[in-house]
C-alpha cells in the first residue's frame, strides 16, 4: 500500500516503512523510528535551526 500523507504521526502509526521526500528528492528511507531521527527530516518538516550570533 503506498500512502501519501503529511500528517507525520498518522505516517508513523501505521506503516512500517517510511519514504520521506523534500523538494521533490528522497532525503530519507526506513523504519518509522529511524527516519524520525533523521536529521534531514527534522529540517525539512521544522526548517533549519538559526544560530544567534555569538551563541554556539
């Protein structure tokens, strides 16, 4: 069955194999627990993480 969907929890819950695309490119494939971890799709679903200045 393939699913396509954006609701992330609704994606975890039932499938057992997750393909995640950004862009029109694949930036991740897996069991849902190692693709969550991704940190390629941490940014694409949250956006890139702002460093302030003078903060590491």
């Amino acid at each position: 069955m393939l699913l396509v969907e954006h609701k992330i929890d609704l994606v975890m819950t039932l499938s057992d194999r997750v393909i995640v695309m950004d862009g029109g490119r694949v930036v991740a494939s897996g069991s849902p627990d190692d693709v969550r971890r991704e940190p390629a799709v941490i940014e694409a679903y949250l956006g890139r993480r702002r460093e302030r200045k003078g903060v590491a």
